[in-house]
C-alpha cells in the first residue's frame, strides 16, 4: 500500500533547507522528504547486552568505588 501525504505550512527556511538537501543528493524535493521520514522512523537495530558492556569506557578500578567507612 502507498499513502499520498501533504504538509501544509512549512516555515520557507524549512522549504529551503529541504531543497538545499534534495540539490545535494541529486533527487526532488519529494524524494529527499520521503528518505527523511524513512530514515527518522527506521527501527533502529537492537543491540546485545554484551556488546552494550563492551562498549562502556574503562574508568578505573573497583577499588576506585568502594565506600568509606566512617
């Protein structure tokens, strides 16, 4: 299925940023505003657990986090 869909009242430096963009990727107006809305509602790609804990700086020892006691 494919769904037609207007934008009414888009501020001009909007208008012009889009087109600025469309120019640059060599495609229309449309285009460029179709690849917007695709890529600002992908799902982004889950990641694993484990690679969420790799990717946590080293920042220092546990030592370094131990409570005083007093």
């Amino acid at each position: 299925m494919v769904a037609n869909l207007v934008v009414r009242n888009v501020d001009e430096e909007v208008a012009a940023a889009l087109k600025r963009l469309a120019t640059a990727h060599e495609r229309s107006m449309e285009a460029e505003h179709r690849a917007i809305l695709r890529a600002a509602l992908a799902t982004p790609k889950r990641r694993a657990f484990v690679d969420v804990l790799a990717s946590m700086p080293d920042v220092g020892d546990d030592a370094d986090f131990e409570r005083s006691r007093g």
